[in-house]
C-alpha cells in the first residue's frame, strides 16, 4: 500500500519538472521573438512541431510500455529530453528550433511525461483512476507554477540559452534518480473496463482493441473531445504571455501570471479528478470547460485594462478550465476502451490531443500574422470550448459496454 503513494508521488514530483520545460515555452517565445525578429507563426510553429511529434510518437510508446513497462521508457526520454533542451539552446537559425526542440526534446517528452505515467499510475491504482490521475497530473501545475516564473528570471538574469541549459541540468538531475530509485512497474497495465460508478464493462474474455474501438462512434466522439480542449488550452498557453506583454504587462508579470495558472491548475485537477470519480466525467468536464471559455473572455478584458487585477483573474480560470484536460481525458478512455488494448487506444487518442494543440498554438501565431490581432484565434478558442465538454456528453463515458463479438 504505502509502495503505490510513494510511486505516485515521484510520478506527480517528475510530472512537475518535465512539464515545466513544456509550458516554459510560452516565455521563450518571447525571447525569441526579440532576438530573431521572426514571426509568431515560425516560433509557434516549433511548438506546433514538438505537440505533433510528442502526439504522433504516442501511439509506438504505448504499445512499447504496455510490454516493457513504463519506467524504462521514462529512463530513456529523460535523457533524451536533456539532450533536446541543451541543443535548443544552441538554436541561431528556425529550422534548429525546429529539430531540436520540435523534435529531440519533444521525443524525450513523448517518452518520459504524460502517456507512460498514466500507464504506471492507473496500474497502481485501477479502481480509482480519476482521482489518482488528478493527483499525478496536479505536479503539472507545481511545474507551470515554479519553472515559467523562474524560467523568466533566468531569461533576464542570464539569458534564454543559459536558461534552457539550467532547466535541462534541473529536470534530468531529479527525474533520471528519481525514477531509477523511487518508480516501480506495476505488476499489470491490463485493468479492467471501470466507468466511474465502479460497473465493469468489459468480461474477462472480451477487450476492446484499438481495430474495435476505432469503429465505436464514442471513440469518435472522445477523439474530438481531445482535440477541441487542447486547440483552446495550448493555443492560451503558449500565446498568453505574448498577448498580455503586447498589451502592456510587463514581461514577469506576464509570466507570473503564467504561474497563477499552474497554481491553479494544482486545485483543479484535484479537483476535477475526486469529483469525476463521484458524479460522472461529463459532468466535472463540463464544469472545467465553463471555467475556460469563461478566461477567454478574461484574457480580453484583461489586454483592455492591463494594470487591474483581471490578468490575474484570467490565470485562475484558464488554470481551473485546462485541469480538466489532465485527469478527465484519460479516466474517460479507460471507464469505455479499458482492458489489455488500453495502452495503445489511449495513445492513439493523445496523438488526436497533440494534433489538437498543435493546431492551436500554430493557428493563432498564423492569424496574428495576417491580421495583426488575436481576436480570431480567441473566437476559435471559445468555439472550441463550447464543442469539447458537449462532446464528452456524446461520448458518454458513464455508461461503458462490452466490445462487440
């Protein structure tokens, strides 16, 4: 018993610090920007390309975890992550960016964050996948929280290259220790099909297959549930302290304000995971997205009126809507497709995922490039935050069934 809250911990601890390098990006944009004079779409465009690697990789990893385990797979992307953000800071032409952190950090991402650590925790905990995914997922928040605002101040202290190295000395020097020492497979991925209520789904002789699920509408239906919460949360994101900075915050602030949201956020998926697994995934994904459409309209008002408190107030609530997207998403894939084939459904629902938020980092740099504003990005953005939570209501994940013969 005490061995899984230990694991569970080293999980939401690395959680932080890999995903700290993550949304740290919405800073480095910013210096970038300043230093290369290039346009929001070619800097945003290499967060595009890490969102789409990290996504398109998601599907090989799970299948790969779901035989090795998945502390083998955290060991070797850590090491690569490390890798990719040393190399990034060498970056002087766009196409370096691209290659080196769209594409050797966002492998090392793929294979050390989100997906194997999802593995690892709903084997440990199989009854209570919300509420334990909540908890390993609010160390993203701790991450948003403490690494934007530092990374910012190393930015101004030391500059952007020295910046990314000292992240990549932080996150490997406790993730590679931590997960060799502390992290322990579970002795099986293959949890049963279990729908918030506790009903299995799914008989001891029967599991969904990524072949099956894909003909299953509500795996539809949950694919644009993936896809259309994070076009709006990654696309805020990463744009949130270029839009605030272009509206006269100063540029820590902006980025303070970036860990309001991963202070937030640690609330909220605790939150939304302890609720989910007592009133239904629909209904606390619901109540997520309402808090993220109402931040669009609080990150408008905000650029309006930059010296009150409302940037602050957009902070929370992007926080509280975007900790939906952590717990929900992958409880809800595992109450209709759990059992043997789990990993790899699920890896291909996050590749959807990573689509999605590639979409919506790169669209919005695009439409500030040819219309000089991001009001079409925010209408998306809200649109999108409108669609997701109905969505998750056709999907219905409270009531799960058996695959078909």
């Amino acid at each position: 018993m005490g061995r899984r809250w230990l694991i569970l911990g080293a999980i939401f601890v690395n959680l932080a610090a890999i995903y700290g390098a993550w949304y740290s990006y919405s800073v480095f944009l910013v210096a970038l920007l300043g230093e290369f004079g290039w346009s929001r779409s070619v800097v945003a465009g290499g967060f595009s390309i890490f969102v789409l690697l990290h996504g398109s990789l998601s599907p090989f990893i799970g299948t790969v975890a779901a035989r090795t385990g998945p502390r083998r797979i955290i060991l070797v992307g850590i090491c690569t992550l490390g890798v990719g953000l040393v190399l990034a800071s060498r970056t002087t032409a766009w196409w370096h960016l691209y290659l080196a952190f769209g594409g050797v950090t966002a492998a090392g991402i793929a294979m050390s964050g989100w997906l194997p650590s999802v593995l690892c925790v709903r084997g440990w905990f199989p009854s209570r996948v919300g509420t334990a995914v909540g908890i390993a997922s609010a160390g993203i928040g701790v991450g948003i929280s403490l690494l934007v605002p530092f990374a910012q101040y190393l930015i101004d202290r030391v500059g952007w290259r020295w910046a990314m190295r000292s992240l990549a000395v932080l996150i490997v020097g406790w993730v590679l220790p931590a997960t060799l020492w502390l992290i322990r497979d579970p002795d099986s991925l293959e949890a049963p099909t279990t729908g918030a209520s506790g009903r299995t789904s799914a008989g001891p002789t029967r599991h969904w297959t990524l072949a099956l699920a894909v003909r299953d509408g509500r795996y539809w239906a949950l694919a644009v549930v993936h896809f259309t919460g994070n076009v709006v949360t990654q696309m805020l994101l990463v744009h949130q302290v270029a839009y605030l900075v272009d509206h006269g915050v100063p540029a820590l602030a902006a980025a303070t304000v970036g860990g309001v949201v991963g202070a937030s956020s640690i609330v909220g998926k605790l939150a939304w995971g302890s609720l989910s697994d007592r009133v239904g995934r629909e209904w606390a994904y619901t109540f997520a997205f309402a808090c993220t459409a109402a931040s669009v309209g609080a990150l408008v008002l905000a650029g309006r009126f930059p010296d009150t408190l409302l940037p602050y107030a957009y902070g929370v609530l992007i926080g509280l809507g975007y900790a939906g997207t952590a717990p929900l998403t992958p409880a809800a894939a595992s109450d209709l497709f759990g059992g043997p084939g789990f990993a790899t459904i699920f890896g291909s629902l996050h590749s959807l995922l990573c689509l999605g938020a590639a979409t919506g980092s790169w669209g919005a740099g695009k439409i500030f490039d040819g219309t000089g504003s991001y009001a079409g990005a925010l209408w998306m953005a809200l649109a999108c935050a409108v669609v997701a939570p109905a969505m998750m209501w056709v999907a219905a994940p409270r009531r799960p069934h058996p695959p078909p013969t």
